[in-house]
C-alpha cells in the first residue's frame, strides 16, 4: 500500500500534463483553422465557431478574442460578443496577448464550481497578431478516470496486501509451530523429563536439523543423568557402608585405650572420618539436586530453631555460642535443603571461627533472610566473590576443610530463586546472608529471641 502513493501521484501527474498537453495541441489547430481572414469578418467568424466547435460538456467552450481582449467570437453564442474577455480572472488570455505564445493551465472555475482545463493559442498569419483563441473543457471526465484508476490500485493493493497476509501467516505457522513443539520439548527436559524429545519430520530442513541436535543432546543429558543416579547408589553403598564400619572400630578402639596419646589420636582419627562422612553427604546432595521438585513453604523460625538444637551441643565443645534473632517468616524452598543450608553454614562458624555465633531472620527488599555471622578472622574482600565456588579454598584458610559447603549453599539457594550475600560481619569476621522468596499472603511474623 505505501508504494502505491507514489505511483498514484505519479499517475495524477502524468494525466494532468498529458490533458494539458493535448488541449494546447487543440487549441493550436483551431487558431490555425480559424486564421487571419475569418478574424476579419466577424459575423462569419461566430457562425464558423459555433457550428463546428458546438460547446457541449465534452467538447468544451471556444472563445476568439481580439488584440485588445475583446470577444469576437462564442461557441456558447453572441450574446456576449463586444465584451471585454482579458480580464485577470481570465490569466491565459493576458498572457498570450502579452506573449503570443500559447499557454494552458489547470484551474478551478468559480462560475461552474469544478476544476477546468484552459488553453489558449495565439492567432497568427505571416507574422501578425490578429487574437486569440481559448478553449475550456470541464475536467470532471478526467478526474474521474483518475479516480477509478486510483480505486483499481488501491482494490488491488488491498487484494495483494490481504494475499501476502494469508501467505504470511501460513508460513509463520509452518515456522513457528516445529519451533513451538521445540520450545515445549526443551521446556519438558528442564522441569526434568528425561524422555522429551522433539519432532524431526516437521518443518524446514534448517529446523529438523535443530530438532536431531536437540535429540542428541537429550540423548546424553539422559545417559549422564541415568550415570549419575548410578552413581550415586553405588556411592552410597560402597562408601557409607566402610565409613560406618570404620568409625565403629574407631569408637572401640578409643574406649579401649590405655594410653593418653593414643586416645588423642584415635579422637582425631575419628573426627577424620566424621569429615570424610560430611564431605561424601554434600557430595551426594550435590548429584541428587537434579532429581528435586519444585518447593514448598518452610518457616525460617522453625528452621533455626531445628539448627540451634543440632548444633548446640557442637558448639559447646568448640567453644562457641548461638544466638537466634529475629522475625521469621514463611519463605519457598525445600525444609531439607535449608537445613542443609543452615548446617553448612553453622559448621562453618564453628569450627573456624569459634566464639558467638548469630543466627538472625528477616526481611528486606520484599525478600525473607536468613544470616549466619561469626567474630572469627573473616574472609579477605577479595576473596568473598570466590568462596561460593567449588573446592575454593582461600589463602589464610585452615586445612581439613573441602570447600564444597558454601558452593552447596549458594546452588541449593540458586534452586529456589534465592541468592547468596557474602559480608563482613557487624563486629568482624563473615556474615553469609540467604535472601528467599516469601510465601504469599504470609502474615507479619513476630520477632523472636532465643539464646
């Protein structure tokens, strides 16, 4: 449609200068028609005029006037005759007694209310001016030959504009729905659905192409989800199984001891084993973290609570202290997932910064929190970005540890729309801060205290 306006006026364009044209070229003939000797005689003159150029609506008006701009002759009659016709209503006229050279011109007719077509020629014989001849003709015939050339373009602007939408649209849904199918597919395989799997026989060949990627790819996300579930049962045989031995052998050896030093080293032994015990549980949950659903509404003030009751007795081995404040609140994610969250955290504090221990909940930035702050050594503000990341271990950190418990923390957070802070705390040493999504509609929690 847009490329149609141009054509259109380009159209008018052309049609009003070849009216323009071929009346001028009319004109001429009559002038030279009528010639110097009829101008001469005037009452043949008028008969000549109005028998052969009778006006009519499609012939138009001829009128002859003379060097002064009188009308000698009328194709509409002789009344008029003796009237002076060069007036400036009438410019074509003054400009070929002026000039004597023919004129023509578009012009809208006040007396017949429409747009006319006006040409004038001069009269000339051997070098003289005997008048001028002009010829009017109404362009409502014109104009609406235009018109019904313009409505043709634009029926067939809007047939082929309708046509390229129905062509469109057909070739959008060829395209879209493989692409749509796709999207659904990959779609399922994210919620977990090992066995989506995509429509090869549909679409153009650049789509089934993506569509036998996609399968591939499905294929081995299967095969390495399905080695990794196997992984995990024969771990959880093969490890957990010598480890609990071990650590009988250990308790019974400890109680059996007679000397000082040996007992001292058998503690260790078996504090090793407990680690070892710790590290293949986070190891475990990290492989298992596939195969979770979606979450569901876990109470912060309980999951403190349950933390400060398993930690407790920890804690007052180590030297440490736990303190829980704060409001509360419903938040989404896994009960299990935050207790681990939060014995992470804790063993943390514990056992490298021992001393108070602050466990406080809340809320900020319509988010519910959930921070662990100790007054130990702290973590370098360097370091702070990396210690989320697997097996980063910091420069100044103890040994024993595996670094695998905040890069647990921050993916079971990460699971739930949440997000990991990591600070220095309000008198020193680290405060790792979990920010989760609160349930909806969950009232305004009281705060709550407990030593």
């Amino acid at each position: 449609m847009a490329l149609e306006a141009p054509l259109v006026f380009n159209l008018q364009r052309r049609v009003r200068a070849e009216a323009t044209g071929s009346a001028e070229n009319e004109t001429l003939l009559i002038a030279a028609d009528i010639g110097a000797e009829r101008t001469t005689r005037l009452e043949a003159l008028q008969k000549y005029v109005q028998t052969h150029y009778p006006a009519s609506t499609e012939d138009g008006r001829v009128i002859v006037v003379d060097p002064d701009g009188v009308l000698i002759a009328d194709s509409l009659g002789p009344d008029n005759l003796g009237t002076v016709y060069a007036t400036p209503k009438r410019p074509e006229l003054v400009s070929v007694l002026q000039n004597q050279r023919p004129y023509s011109q578009i012009r809208h007719s006040v007396t017949l209310g429409e747009d006319i077509l006006v040409s004038a020629a001069p009269i000339l014989d051997e070098g003289r001016f005997y008048g001028v001849v002009r010829l009017t003709q109404a362009m409502g015939r014109v104009q609406e030959r235009v018109r019904a050339v313009v409505l043709g373009l634009v029926v067939i602007g809007v047939a082929a504009l309708a046509a390229g939408l129905i062509i469109a649209f057909a070739l959008a849904g060829s395209l879209s729905r493989p692409l749509a199918k796709l999207a659904a597919a990959a779609q399922r395989l994210g919620t977990g659905d090992l066995t989506a799997r995509a429509d090869t026989s549909q679409g153009a060949t650049e789509i089934r192409v993506l569509a036998e990627s996609f399968d591939e790819m499905a294929d081995r996300l299967e095969d390495t989800v399905k080695a990794q579930r196997e992984f995990v049962a024969n771990a959880s045989h093969q490890l957990r199984t010598p480890l609990t031995g071990m650590k009988l052998r250990l308790e019974s050896a400890i109680e059996q001891a007679t000397s000082g030093d040996l007992r001292r080293q058998l503690e260790a032994a078996d504090q090793e084993v407990d680690r070892l015990a710790e590290i293949v549980q986070r190891l475990l949950l990290m492989a298992r973290r596939i195969e979770r659903g979606g979450p569901g509404e876990v109470d912060l003030s309980d999951a403190v609570g349950r933390a400060v009751e398993r930690w407790s007795e920890r804690a007052a081995r180590r030297g440490a202290t736990l303190d829980a404040i704060g409001e509360g609140g419903r938040a989404l994610a896994d009960v299990t997932d935050l207790d681990q969250v939060l014995d992470n955290l804790l063993d943390n504090a514990i056992e490298y910064a021992p001393g108070p221990v602050l466990i406080e909940t809340g809320r900020t930035d319509g988010k519910l929190f959930v921070a662990v702050e100790d007054r130990g050594p702290g973590i370098p503000p360097e370091e702070r970005g990396r210690v989320l990341d697997r097996f980063f271990r910091g420069r100044n950190a103890p040994p024993g540890g595996s670094g695998l418990g905040l890069a647990i923390v921050r993916e079971l957070v990460d699971k739930w729309g949440g997000a990991v802070a990591v600070s220095a705390g309000s008198e020193g040493g680290t405060r790792v801060e979990i920010h989760l999504t609160p349930v909806e509609g969950d009232p305004a929690p009281q705060r709550t205290e407990s030593p």
